[in-house]
C-alpha cells in the first residue's frame, strides 16, 4: 500500500516514464540522507537537481503537451502522480521547484498564444523552470484587488509596474505567468515576463528555507501583444483553473513525506528498547502506528482515485472540481494527523537534525496553507453539498484511468462559474458495495447527517457563519472522502481488513465533529439532537487490528532506509 523507492518497478507505467522514476531515485539515494540534510539547513539551492532535470529532460517530458514536444510529452497526471510522491518522499523544497513550474506552466498552456507556447516548450527542453505571479504582499490570494498594472502605450506596446510577493521560482524562472489589471480598462490579464530582464527585481526570499519563495517587482518592464497569454474572463478562469490543477499535488506531497517519516518511526521504534520491552509492545504504540498507517493508505487511496476524476472529466463531468480540492484540504490535514501520530511515538527523536522526520515535521504543516487555506477549499466544497446529497445525476462508471495519455481538458477547463449546479453520481452506489461493520456505522452516520440537512436545516444565519459551516463541512468532506475510498478498494481488490479499520477512525472523526458542531454557539436544538445521535463507537474487533499490525504494519521495519 505504501511506496517505497528500494523496491518500486513502476511497472505501471510505460519505459520512459520508469526511467524518469527511477533515476529520479538514484539523484537522491546518491546524494543520501546526510547531504540531505546538510544542505537543507545551509538552504542550498539545488542548482545540481536542476541540472539534472536538464540532463534528463524530465520536466520537457511530463510537462509539455504532445503538439509542443517529443514523442514521450505529455502531460498526463497518472505518471505525475509517482513523480509527485517521489519528490516529496526526499525533499519537499526539491518537490517545490515542480510544483510551482507546474503552476507557471498553467495560464500559458491555458492561454491562446501559440508563439509564446512554443517558447514554452524550448526553454522547458533547455532545462527551464517556471514560475507563477498571482499573490501580492497587500493582498494575498484577494484577485480583485491586484496591484499589479499593464498600461497600454498604443501600437500593441506595453508597460508593467507593480509587485508580487510569495512566488516561487521567482529567481531563476525562465518565464513568470504574471496577473495583472489593465490600468484603463480594469480588466484582468495574463502575461509573461523573463526574471534576467534588467526591469525585473528579484527583491528577496520571503521564507528561510532552500526553496526560494520570491518577493520581485516589475519597474516599467516593456511587454508587448507577444507576450500577453488571456485577458479579461479568460485571465480570471485560467487563474483559477491553474490552481485546480497545482492544488491537486499537494495531497501528494503530504503522501510522499507522510511515507517516509513512517519508514524512519517505525525503524526507530522496533529497534529501541525501553522499561524492558520494546517500544512497539506498548498497546497505545501500536494504536498510534495502526492509525497512522490505515490514515497514510486512505490519504493514498483517495488521491489516486480522484484522479479518475480529473482524467475522466469534461464540460459535462465536473465532479472533479469537488475531489480535487478534498486531496488539496482533506489530504494535506490527514498528513498533518500522521505526522502527529508518529511524533508521538518517536518523541523527542523528532527533533534530531540528522533524521528526516525533523524536516518532515516542519515541511508538513506547510501543505494544508497553500493553494488557498483549508477555510477556503472547505467554502468552495460546500457549495457541493446540496447537490451532492439530494440531487444526484447519472454518469458512465468510471474505471482506474491509467492509460499513457495527455489530459487535454485540464488546459480548457472553461468558465469557473456555475460550480452550485455540478451534479455528483448517488454516493450510496458506493456505500451498498461494500458491507463492513464499521461502514455499516458509517452509514447510519451519513444517514442521520443527511436528516439533519433536511429537517434541521442550517438557517441564513449559520450559512454566514464560516466557523459553523467549517464543521457541516468536515462532515460533508467524510462522506465524499469514504466514498472515493470504496470505490478504489473495488478497483485494486484492497482487502477487508483494511477497509473496516480505515472505517474505524472514519466513524471516530465523523463522531469528532458531529460534537463539535453541537458545540457551536448557534446550533439548535434540533441539530444538537441530531448530533448526539451521530455520536457512535467503532466497531471493536482485536483480530482484526492484530492482523493489521502485524501484516501490514510492523512488516515495513527495516524494510527501508535512505542511504547515508
């Protein structure tokens, strides 16, 4: 269920793809975990992994659409998943230099300017990463309010002026997708600028870390109708349809550092030898490892199956715009929950500057804030709910998507309006597949919620207030969340055992925020009742949770560690 780069075949995927997995694994078990380290707390550039990008062409190959590139170009997300979670699994900084090319790369392929795209596509041959200008240091992620300016000067010439604050890759992108507002019309655009042009400053790092996280200013840069990518609606949707796309490998990398820390926990609890037992006797040691793992397999579940979605998707199909953010929010707070668990476990040895897990325990927080905080995913999922729970549509069942191919529909997602009326399939197609005590529980759970929806309904009150509707949400979420993960246990034949104690912590977290929302200030009567209703204990079964951890779980001891 877990990666691990010692034994990986990526026998999934077609030769090109396996080569680019595996050497990726080579750069960084060559390097080892020492230099690693090193070079992560001197915040190194990594000059020498962008070099070897170059020389191995990989981002030319997993991020170029096939009429711009090669023969092995395209950009195809059940590859990028792998190469997701490899980059993570060693280095969330190394990860970060692709996710931000991936986020420059966004209103360019999006955009209608094939001169441009053609560029794209030399520099992403040469060795080139990118960048992307969206945030502003007064601002943040507030779009009607940029700064940035594009003053027209007549004869399809142009002037910018203007800064951006928290841009990665600001200092060395071959290109900077850069959004701006005319400053005659007002209306949006998209243009590109180049980071060595002497009207570019880079003005600092904003983060103390290895990654450059970059502040640069624009001071009268000279565009002209070449370089501009959208403008108008077409600026505003390609923004915000970047984004789906880039928020999507968040998940992933919480998956990749999640991994690894577990390796590193459970090699140092099975080896250390305390109060004349071993640490992983302990029940509550073995409780701690047990959620865990089964919250690492649902993590890793969940966002390989919404990938479905987003290879499956189309004009008609959006249900992507729902799954796509939970991997952005849901996964990314679940690897917050793992890394907690382990901490607990490993202790004090979190914090030794020689482990990985000291660089995990940070990176790891960084994941649920970027590409719109959890409130605001959690804001855009609720507009789902009503739809999702008593609206439901019918669409073609949709199978494991992974055959070699470029997803073309994530480069003309359309208008991002309308997201209120996008119809889901009938979750319970899923839920009266698979019958488990736990999901048994988990059911009356959803069914109690979904009452609650209908004759307790939030008034206009409690709609406006976003602290009670974060927790409606996270029930919500739940509900969304098991369901993809049955629907991909049906798919790769994941096992019983799994399944009900992956629904042990569900039906835990479902009764955790039920309390919470009847806690808040505002709730009813009703829904109070409601609430304490959907309260449940997990179904017990000691068996079960043994076979779990003993063939699941504490088989990985030793089974992986990063060389020196």
């Amino acid at each position: 269920m877990l990666f691990n780069p010692k034994t990986a075949q990526f026998e999934h995927l077609d030769q090109r793809s396996r080569v680019i997995m595996q050497k990726t694994i080579d750069f960084f078990e060559t390097k080892g975990k020492k230099r690693l380290k090193e070079e992560h707390h001197e915040r190194v550039w990594y000059d020498d992994f962008l070099q070897f990008l170059k020389k191995e062409g990989i981002f030319y190959t997993l991020l170029t659409p096939p009429q711009y590139g090669g023969e092995e170009c395209r950009w195809d997300t059940f590859r990028n998943m792998d190469f997701n979670e490899i980059l993570s699994f060693y280095s969330l900084a190394h990860w970060y230099a692709w996710q931000v090319t991936i986020l420059g790369l966004g209103p360019i392929w999006m955009g209608k300017n094939e001169a441009v795209k053609q560029k794209t596509a030399r520099l992403l041959e040469a060795g080139g990463i990118f960048a992307f200008g969206l945030s502003e240091k007064e601002h943040g992620a507030d779009l009607y309010a940029s700064d940035m300016a594009l003053t027209p000067l007549g004869d399809g010439q142009y002037r910018a002026d203007g800064g951006k604050y928290y841009i990665g890759n600001g200092n060395e992108a071959a290109l900077v997708s850069t959004f701006a507002k005319n400053s005659e019309t007002d209306d949006f655009v998209f243009f590109v600028v180049d980071s060595k042009h002497e009207n570019y400053e880079c003005v600092q790092n904003v983060v103390n870390s290895q990654m450059y996280v970059s502040e640069y200013a624009l001071h009268g840069y000279p565009l002209t109708d070449d370089d501009i990518l959208t403008t108008g609606s077409e600026a505003w949707d390609s923004s915000l349809n970047t984004i789906n796309v880039g928020k999507y490998n968040l998940g992933w990398a919480s998956i990749g550092i999640c991994t690894h820390a577990f390796y590193e926990a459970i090699n140092h609890a099975a080896g250390r030898f305390l109060f004349k037992h071993y640490v992983i006797d302990f029940p509550h040691i073995r409780q701690l490892f047990v959620d865990a793992y089964t919250r690492l397999c649902a993590m890793r579940m969940f966002a390989s199956r919404a990938a479905d979605y987003m290879r499956s998707a189309s004009a008609d199909d959006r249900r992507y715009l729902l799954y796509n953010p939970m991997v952005k929010m849901k996964v990314t707070t679940q690897g917050e929950e793992v890394i907690n668990l382990l901490w607990d476990v490993i202790a004090a040895k979190g914090f030794e500057k020689d482990t990985y897990f000291e660089m995990a325990a940070s990176d790891i927080r960084a994941l649920p804030k970027l590409e719109g905080t959890v409130h605001v995913n959690m804001a855009l999922i609720v507009k789902f709910m009503a739809n999702y729970f008593f609206n439901p549509g019918e669409f073609p069942e949709i199978g494991k998507v992974d055959l070699p191919g470029h997803d073309e529909f994530l480069f003309n997602q359309g208008p991002t309006r309308g997201l209120g009326k996008i119809q889901f399939h009938d979750y319970n197609i899923a839920y009266n597949s698979l019958d488990l005590p736990n999901i048994r529980i988990f059911k009356e759970q959803i069914a109690l919620l979904a009452q609650l929806l209908m004759s307790a309904t939030p008034d206009k009150d409690q709609i406006k207030d976003i602290d009670f509707l974060l927790n409606l949400g996270e029930l919500f979420t739940l509900v969304a969340y098991g369901q993809l993960l049955i629907e991909k246990a049906k798919i790769d034949a994941v096992e019983d055992d799994l399944m009900d104690q992956i629904f042990d912590f569900m039906v835990r977290d479902f009764s955790k925020f039920a309390l919470q929302l009847y806690s808040k200030t505002s709730s009813t009567p009703g829904q109070m009742d409601i609430c304490m209703q959907i309260i449940r204990k997990p179904a017990v079964n000691p068996k079960r949770f043994n076979r779990i951890w003993e063939k699941q779980v504490l088989s990985l001891k030793e089974t992986y560690t990063m060389n020196d």
